[in-house]
C-alpha cells in the first residue's frame, strides 16, 4: 500500500518555486517513510473494513482478515442484504441519520453563525456573562448532560421521539467558537456601519452581506456539527426505545449485540457492509467539501 | 473596532442609548442560542445538582438528604476504580496520541515530506468514521473468531496476546481512540503551523539554527495555545470514555465491568439500578473534577506563555 501510493508523488515532486531562497530544501526519504508508517496506521484498519465487506458470513471466519476470500465476492450481495435485511430497517436507520443530521447538524450550525456574528461584532450588555456562561458549560462533559436531559426530556415526554435527539445537538459551543473568531475577521466592521447608514436592517446586511463571507466557516462548522451528530451514540442510545428512531450507530451495534443473545442470527458481514456504508457516505462529504474545511479550520486558528 | 472615515456613526446619540440599542440588535443573533443552550445544558445541569440533593426511599418516598449522596460518592470503591482508569488512560493515551499528532504537523510543515496532500487526508480520515464504526471494526479486529490478531496467529505461527483479555483492554481502548483522533489534533497543530510567518524560520536559519533548534524555540511556542487547547479537548474526552468500552463489552464482557469508566458507571447506576439521584451525584463529581484539571492545565499552560 506505501509504494503504490508514494511513487505517483515521488514522480511529480515539488514544483520549482524560485522566489524563495536560493537553495531550496529538498524533500527527506526518511521523513516521507516515517509519515508512510502513520498512513499505514490509518488505514490498515479501512482496508481491513473493504476487504471484509467483500465477504460472505462464512468467508469471513474461513480467510485471513487482509486479504480476499477464495469464495464468491459477495460485496454487491452484502450491500443488498444490509438494505433489506430485517425488512430493509437499515434504510429506516439511514433515514433516521440523515434527519437527525440535517435537523442537528443544520440547526447547530445556524444556531452557532448567528451567535457567533452577534459575539464578534456587536458590543452589548450582558456580552461577558454570555462569554463566561458558555466557557463554564463546555468543561462540562456533554455526556454527564446526557443523563439528567434524559430524566428531564422523560417528564416532559419527548423520550422516544426524534426530537429527544436533534435538540441537544442543537448546540454545538466548538461550533460557536469557532464561527466567533472566524466572523471577527472575516467581516470588515467598516461593511457593517456602510450598510447601517444606507439603512438596511441587521438582518438583511447580516444574509445579503455576512453570509457570503462567513461561506468557508459555515462549513467548517457545519462539518464538525455534521461529525458530531453521527458520531452520536450515547444520547440516542438513552433517549430512544423504538429500533425505528435508531441512527445508525444504534442499529448496527444493535446488530452486532444480536449474535450474543439466545437465538439472535449472526450478522457480522452485514455489520460490516453497514459499516462500510455509513463510513463512505461521510467520508465522500468530508472529500467533497475540504476545500472549504480546510481553509476555515486555518482561519479559526488564527485568533489563538 | 477602528470607525472608518466614510461611515461616521448616524447620529450624535449618548453612549448609553446606543449601546442599549445595540444590545438589542445583538441579542436578536446571540438570543436563539442562548435559549437553547439553557434548556439543553443549563437546565440539565441545575437539575443534575437538584437531583444529587434527594433519595427515594423505601419509606417516605423522595427525601432531601443533603450532600448524602456525595458522601456516598466519595466512599465509593468502584466510582474510584473508574476515575483511575480514566486516570491512567489519561496519563498514557494522551501524551502518545498528542505526541504522534504533533511529529506529523511538524513533518507536514516542514516542507520535506513528499506527497504532503496525501499524507493529510490519509491521516486525517479516521476522524470521519463514527466512535461506534471504529470501535466495532477494532473490536473485529482484536476478535477471536475471525479477527486479524487470530489469523495472525494462526498462519503466522506468532503468539500475539489477546488484546481483549482484562490486563490489555485498556490499552487496546486507548489505540482505538489514537487511531481516531490522531488525525484531527494533526489538524489543529497543522492550521496553527500555517499561520507561523515563515520570515521566522529563515532568518533563524541564517543565525545558523537547525531544523530542531527552530521547532523547539520557535514553532512549538508559536502554537502553545493550540497544544492547550487540544490537551483540553484531550482531557474532557478521556473523562467521559464511554462509546469504546460500551461496544467492546460485547466481546469482552469479563474484562469491561458495569464501573469501568465514571460514564458507564452513571450510566449503569440510572439504567440497571435505577438510581436516578446517585447517579446524578456520580456525574456532578465527575464534572468537577473535569472541570478542575481542565482548568489547571488551562492555567498552566498560559501561566508559561508569560
């Protein structure tokens, strides 16, 4: 896997940028093999996930793990059975995701850019309280929340509902401070008085004129929100009862637990293939949108 | 907060008129969240401190006990078995993960690496596959019945130890949660790097400073203030362990207790034992002591920046 994936870089190497010193450093071996050794780190274990997912239940006990089975290439058959299986409920928990996703994710991340444009560039009453409230709340671990918002949800009846999900993912205080330092700098204070004296309402100034330069930000933040929200397992493992409202994360591990149980089916390739699936499906996200991320992400470290 | 010379303020309004206005467009953004985050993270906190306050008893139903619970907290063997398991994950895990995050960053940076693009987005993806997904395709991994360590043994002749049995768990925990995060603490030191003007490092460079020399007194003090913030982040995250141990006890259920982690525990206590007002109590301890040595570390590490 190093050699295939160093050679093409070798080839193309650095391009010959003359401006800087005249004698520019060249690239080190050692130090691309030692990196190699992390890459490796990192992805032995996805290779190891597609290799599997190519399985059938008994290839997977009968081959070794890295390598492919002498068996029929199951992948396509893998694939349909993890969407029907159990009358197709992996549909019904990818649904789920994505609502909870959408509306967590989402709502997060607008709820986080209008604080955040608020906290950077208004002076207001009140301001440093706001700022010590949400610096004291994040020190405490959002898990230790989890709990008693079970407790306090489970009166108020919203347990088993999507909504005991999505509204504490509505909150995402990185997501906040991260739009923070980004709108601080990326708003020219200047732009907003212009906009104020031409006598445009904060909210027009603040769609028309903020939103399109706080663009990589949001999706930065949108991003680490979207993270977070799939990465969720402990919340909807407290807060839903009913196998319909599962995310993924519950279900397959619900999947997985079932070969332990008297009578439960082992399903470990269609564990596997789900996966496999929910892995792509935020992996080809993150691909798609790095630019943005990325570019974000470098802003935001700017302020520290 | 410069006033630009085209747009002078409207009107000659006093101060505090204006900054009551102002006030109010300011909190027509920031007010949306701050509902939200009182119902999903203040309330639950005041609630959590209520609940630690009382006990339901046999007789007399719910009574206020005072800091009963507490007492019992504090006596508890098995609430601190856990906090020293997350403890020593801690001490270990961390430093290793924040470590090897920190010598890509610098490799990254350092302008030598061959295939830089590559190495970042290869290194980074593990921190897009889900806690659960990580921690089932690991826990397969380790597996007996068709897991790589097996098929190691079995075809390589090698005795590798089972990584699930009691005395290796946890660290096999702790490699799942470096396999996840190594990534995205690489990130964090990486944008740091990025912003560091390069103009430093040639000009050290012609003072005869090596490559070393340059990251130990320039860039590693240039991004004090991402190391903290990661150590934090680092920190919080070990405290609340839950979702590795909670999916591997499927497979090793001998060597992950009910008590393993602080979380687990009050997770246990509220959903097995249905003891709503201890658990509450355990989980006000817990954020305590998060909050303290978050804070020490905070401190320590800003203390030395000057």
């Amino acid at each position: 896997m190093t050699t295939t994936t160093v050679e093409p870089t070798v080839a193309k190497g650095r391009p010959p940028v003359t401006l800087s010193s005249k004698k520019r450093r060249k690239g080190s071996i050692t130090l691309t093999v030692l990196t190699s050794l992390m890459a490796l780190y990192a992805l032995v274990p996805l290779a190891w996930l597609l290799i599997n997912s190519t399985k059938t239940q008994d290839g997977l006990f009968s081959s070794f793990g890295l390598w492919f089975d002498d068996g029929p290439f199951a992948l396509f058959s893998n694939i349909a059975d993890t969407f029907t299986y159990d009358d197709g409920i992996f549909t019904r928990w990818l649904g789920n995701t994505l609502l909870y996703v959408v509306a967590g994710a989402g709502g997060a991340t607008f709820l986080a850019v209008l604080a955040g444009y608020g906290l950077a560039k208004f002076d207001f009453v009140g301001k440093k309280a706001v700022f010590a409230i949400v610096i004291g709340a994040v020190a405490v671990p959002p898990t230790a929340l989890a709990v008693p918002t079970f407790l306090m949800f489970s009166k108020m009846g919203l347990t088993n509902t999507p909504w005991a999900v999505i509204i504490p993912s509505l909150i995402s205080p990185f997501g906040l401070y991260l739009m923070w330092t980004f709108a601080a700098q990326a708003i020219p204070t200047e732009m907003l008085e212009a906009a104020r004296v031409d006598g445009a309402s904060e909210f027009r100034t603040f769609f028309r004129l903020s939103v399109p330069l706080l663009a990589p930000g949001i999706v930065t933040t949108l991003l680490f929100t979207m993270v977070a929200t799939m990465n969720n397992y402990f919340l909807p493992l407290i807060m839903l009862k009913d196998p319909d409202w599962y995310p993924l994360t519950v279900g397959l591990n619900a999947w997985n637990a079932q070969a332990a149980t008297a009578g439960g089916e082992a399903v470990f390739n269609l564990v596997i293939t789900g996966s496999l699936v929910t892995i792509v499906l935020l992996l080809g996200a993150f691909l798609l949108l790095q630019r943005y991320w990325q570019s974000g992400l470098a802003a935001g470290a700017v302020k520290e | 907060m410069a006033v630009p010379q085209l747009a002078a303020p409207p009107a000659v309004s006093p101060g505090g008129v204006r900054r009551k206005r102002r006030s109010y467009r300011a909190w027509q953004f920031v007010g949306p969240f701050m509902i939200v985050f009182a119902l999903v993270f203040l309330a639950p906190i005041a609630y959590s401190i209520y609940l630690s306050l009382y006990r339901n008893r046999l007789i007399g139903g719910n009574a206020f006990v005072g800091l009963d619970n507490y007492r019992q907290a504090l006596e508890d063997s098995q609430f601190w078995s856990a906090v020293g398991r997350v403890g020593l994950f801690l001490v270990v895990q961390v430093p290793i993960m924040l470590f090897l995050a920190l010598l890509v960053a610098l490799a990254l940076d350092s302008g030598r690496l061959y295939g830089k693009s590559f190495f970042r987005v290869t290194i980074f993806l593990p921190y897009a596959v889900p806690a659960v997904v990580a921690a089932l395709m690991w826990g397969f991994i380790y597996g007996s019945q068709f897991g790589l360590v097996g098929n190691l043994n079995d075809s390589l002749g090698w005795s590798l130890p089972d990584p699930l049995k009691p005395s290796l768990i946890l660290a096999s925990i702790g490699n799942i949660v470096t396999w996840e995060f190594i990534g995205y603490n690489m990130l964090i030191f990486y944008s740091a790097l990025q912003v560091v003007p390069k103009s430093l490092y040639e000009s050290a460079a012609i003072d005869g400073a090596g490559q070393f020399r340059i990251i130990r007194s320039i860039k590693l003090p240039a991004i004090r203030g991402a190391l903290v913030i990661a150590t934090i982040f680092s920190i919080i995250g070990s405290f609340q362990l839950f979702n590795e141990p909670a999916i591997l006890r499927n497979l090793a259920p001998n060597a992950i207790t009910t008590y393993f982690t602080p979380n687990f525990y009050a997770y246990s206590l509220t959903f097995s034992g249905q003891q709503f007002n201890y658990s509450a109590a355990v989980a006000v301890v817990m954020a305590v002591i998060t909050m303290i040595v978050a804070y020490v570390v905070q401190l320590r590490g800003t203390k030395e920046l000057g």
